[in-house]
C-alpha cells in the first residue's frame, strides 16, 4: 500500500521533497491539488467539498488502503477523507491544521475570505514581496524560493475560493471526526501561528491519536524538521 502525501496552501507535491528523501520505503506518491501545479478541471469551482471529493478519487484509483500524510489544507482534506471514507485509509497522519467548531481562522485567511480585499492581497503577492513573506511566515529560505516560484495566478484564484468556501469548515466537518480510524498522528510544530497546538491536542483527545509536538518549529514543519518528521513516519508506519 502506497503512502499519500497531500500538501497545504500555498505549497505543491515540492513540500514533502525533504522528508520523502529521508524515507526508506520507496512507493510514495506526492499529488498536486488542482490549481496547485496542476491543471483544474472543467467545471471545477476549487472548494472544500470539491477537494475532498477529487482527493477521495484520487485515493480510491490506487485500489489499496493508504497511509495518508496531509499538511495545512492537506490536512484538513486528509481528515476529511478518513472520517468519511475510512476503508481507503491504512494510517493517517496530518499537521498543521486542525479541525475544530472553535477555531477562529488566522488573519490572512480572514483576508482572503473577504471580498475584494482577498484579491489585492493575492495581487501583492508576487516576486521578491511573496519570498520575504514567505520566510518571515517560517518557510526556509531555500524551500520559500521553490514554493515562491509555482505560486501562480490559478492557484491564487484557488486559494480564495477554497478559503471562501470553509468559513466554517470546523463546524461543518467536526462531526464526522467521530467516525476517524484511531490510527493516526499528529505532527506539529509548537509554535505554529496559523493553528495553535492547543487544537492538536484537543483533536488528538477527541480520536485517540498520538501528537508528536516539534520544539522550536513553526507552520512549515515538513520543510523545517524534515528528519524528524521522517523519521516519526517510519515509526508511525512500522507496526500498522
């Protein structure tokens, strides 16, 4: 059974390059959301529910159970297609996103729920601007300049419709959680801005998941800590 790694915004497959390196099995599969270094297809409108959905057939194309990794928006896609589809699900293991019906989106997605003002963000979001805002965010350097060069208009416009769409994602799909195989992980960075290890560890209570809590890391763990999130995988993996 492969291992599926599902990257976050505003990131592609490049995310998990690092830790995939690191791993000693070799049947990873690292996929492109829509709009993220890959094509949209016709009549897709880039939101929650539709990105789940692709992600559950693209899952369900493998003809296995998986172990799926997630990160960020990743993660909360991962979530959603083990708690709705847990028989497509060997193991799972998501950071840096949570879903919770109290949390309180952070304030650049605030932003891009808003708008107007959404779209003069995206608008600045450009050259050398979005590189020194992408390292100021956590990203490292040399992982800010690979994900600065693929952010493009589409996955701009993505972007905004997936978060317009998910103005209340914790409450919508919180529910479902209760159906979530307890074979999962929770890797997080303990300083992350964007979504407080507080709901890491309330999620990890409520399903029964173990929580491996980084030091000194932010959002971005997977390009920050990419031994030490590898090296959980492969204990994560080993006895499922």
């Amino acid at each position: 059974m492969p291992a599926v790694f599902v990257h976050g915004v505003p990131e592609t497959h490049r995310i998990w390059d690092a830790i995939r390196s690191k791993l000693s099995r070799d049947d990873t599969i690292a996929v492109d959301l829509p709009g993220f270094s890959a094509p949209v297809p016709d009549g897709f409108g880039a939101t929650k529910d539709e990105y789940a959905g692709w992600l559950t057939a693209e899952i369900e194309k493998l003809g296995e159970p998986v172990d799926l990794v997630g990160h960020d928006w990743g993660a909360l896609l991962s979530l959603r297609v083990a708690s709705t589809r847990p028989d497509l699900i060997r193991t799972w293991c998501v950071g840096g996103a949570a879903i919770h019906p109290d949390y309180t989106w952070h304030e650049f997605a605030r932003m891009w729920q808003t708008p107007g003002v959404g779209e003069q963000f995206m608008q600045a979001m450009s050259g050398d601007t979005l590189k020194v805002q992408l390292v100021a965010s956590g990203v490292p350097e040399d992982a800010a300049q690979v994900m600065g060069d693929h952010i493009d208009d589409t996955m701009k416009d993505c972007i905004l419709e997936l978060y317009r769409s998910a103005v209340e994602v914790g409450k919508e799909w919180s529910p479902a959680l209760d159906n979530i195989p307890a074979n999962g992980l929770l890797i997080w960075g303990r300083d992350d801005p964007y979504m407080q290890q507080t709901f890491a560890e309330k999620m990890s209570e409520r399903i029964g998941a173990r929580l491996i809590s980084l030091p000194d890391t932010g959002h971005f763990w997977p390009a920050q800590r990419p031994t030490e999130a590898a090296a959980a995988l492969e204990d994560h993996w080993a006895p499922a």
